[in-house]
C-alpha cells in the first residue's frame, strides 16, 4: 500500500478511536496494521524543512530573481499611487490582483491544494478589501454602491471556495450575500419589526438548507458551504437588530432576548436530532479535503 493511503487510514481510524465508532481492540489492531515506516516521517519532515527552502532560494535562476523584483516593485508603485488612480482604474487594479491569484489558485489546486488555498485566501481578501477602501476613498456611502461592493466580495468568496473545495471559503461567500440582502432591506423597510423581520430571512434559511441536502453527495464542500449560510440566515434577523439598537444606543427589550432563545433552542434541536446527517457531511468532506492534500504531497 502507498504512503498516502497509509496515512489517509491512519487519519480515519484515529477518527473511528475518537468518536468510539469501533472497540479500543479493534482500533489498536487496525493502527497495527496500517503502522506508517519511518522513511515516509523523514521524507515528510524533509520537505518542510527551513533547509530545503533556503536551498531553493541559493539555487533560483537569474530569471527567476528578476521576477520577483519586477513583481516587488510593480506592488511597490501600484499601492504608492493607488489614491491617485481614478475610480475605474483602482477598481481594474483590484479585481486584476483577485482574479490572477483566483486563476493560480485554480491551475494548482490539484497539485498542491495546500499553496492553491492560500492564493484563494489572498485574492478573496485582496479584493476585499480593496473594495472597502474604494468606498472609502471615493466616498461611496450609497446603498447600491456598499450592496455592489458586497455582492462582488461574496461571489469571489463563494466561486473561490468552490473551485479548490473549501467549504469555510463559500460559507464566506453567504456571510457577504446576507449582508447585502440585509442592507437592501435595511434600505427598502425602515419601520419593520424583529417578528416581521423572520419571515423576510427564514425561508431563504429553508430553502438552502434543502440544496444543502440536494448537493450533498455531488459536493460536500458545497454542502458545508450552504450549511454555514443557512446558520447565518438562521441569526441574522436578531443580528441586524442587534446592531441597530447599539448605533442608536437603545436598551435592548425581552422581546429580542425571547425570540433569541427560542431559535437557538430550535437550533440545537435539529442540530441534536439530526447530529447523524451533518457530522457524516462533514467527515466525508474532511476526508475528500485530506485525500487531495495527501495526492498533492505525493506528487
């Protein structure tokens, strides 16, 4: 058996330890059989090593020294002149950063799914906040305008997380569509109530909770991804309103506090009952997730 498959048996019979899903003696029998050699330690512990980087950097090609000043220097410049830029050119210079790391991210994720994450993580992040800093700076405190700026953000996120599998990444991704359904409604409804307020965010928390469902054995990571939405869909009605009493400094009344417990106790309950569906989404998207990792070592 190949060192990686040794080591993905290892991950699920540590898992199969922990959550007692097999007798302590079958464990120890498994863990016997499966025992990793101690050529594959050394080799892992090689590669990550500070030696093995420092030896890359003595062994870089002119060319390659020659790139990375160019690409210094040009960050070095675009951010020295950035708020000099007209509009149309900070938003072309923030999407180029996004995307380009976006697209590396997308070309490597199978290699090395470890380094195509982190890319993701950046360019979601350069993006951003470059998008905050372009309101910031030009002024933009319209309500379409802050909505655009957090519509892009959460498909960067959402398209992000899907492309190299990560669920976090898309859960992202709805954190920043149900901030911008939040400031439209905001917008659109000035004088509704928190009760009124559940019937405008609860049905969207169903209906992603049931594609959850739908995709879960296409994609777990998509799945995950919808379940951390529907999560925040769950709490953002008492979110908003929460926020709302801190900006203009009113005491918060047992209404708020009421419908706050009552929906976390619903949550908690179907998180109970149905602890078996989701954990099981989980695990199979954690073992998916290290099984890449694990080809991308081994390659």
């Amino acid at each position: 058996m190949e060192p990686q498959q040794r080591q993905w048996m290892k991950q699920e019979i540590a898992r199969w330890r922990s959550n007692r899903l097999l007798p302590e003696v079958y464990c120890d029998f498994l863990d016997r059989l499966y025992e990793l050699p101690e050529k594959t330690s050394d080799t892992a512990s090689s590669t990550t090593s500070p030696a093995s980087w420092v030896e890359r950097i003595v062994s870089m090609s002119a060319k390659r020294w020659f790139t990375v000043f160019f690409i210094s220097a040009l960050i070095c410049i675009v951010g020295f002149y950035f708020t000099v830029f007209a509009p149309s050119m900070q938003i072309s210079v923030v999407l180029c950063i996004a995307l380009l790391s976006i697209f590396i991210a997308a070309r490597g994720r199978k290699r090395k799914p470890a380094r195509a994450k982190g890319y993701a993580i950046i360019g979601c992040a350069a993006g951003s906040a470059g998008g905050i800093l372009i309101l910031y700076l030009q002024g933009w405190s319209e309500w379409w305008s802050v909505s655009i700026c957090c519509m892009t953000a959460a498909l960067l996120w959402l398209f992000s997380g899907w492309l190299i599998r990560s669920g976090w990444m898309q859960g992202m991704g709805w954190l920043g569509l149900a901030l911008t359904y939040a400031q439209i409604l905001r917008t659109a409804m000035t004088d509704i109530t928190l009760l009124e307020s559940q019937w405008l965010w609860l049905p969207e928390c169903v209906l992603i909770v049931w594609l959850a469902w739908a995709v879960h054995r296409f994609s777990q990571s998509a799945a995950a991804g919808m379940l951390l939405g529907a999560i925040i869909l769950w709490f953002m009605p008492e979110l908003i309103w929460v926020n709302g009493l801190v900006s203009t400094q009113t005491v918060p009344d047992n209404e708020l506090l009421f419908v706050l417990l009552v929906k976390l106790f619903i949550f908690f309950y179907f998180a109970y009952y149905f602890r078996k569906q989701w954990v099981k989404w989980l695990r199979e998207h954690q073992t998916v997730k290290t099984t890449a990792m694990d080809r991308g070592l081994g390659a």
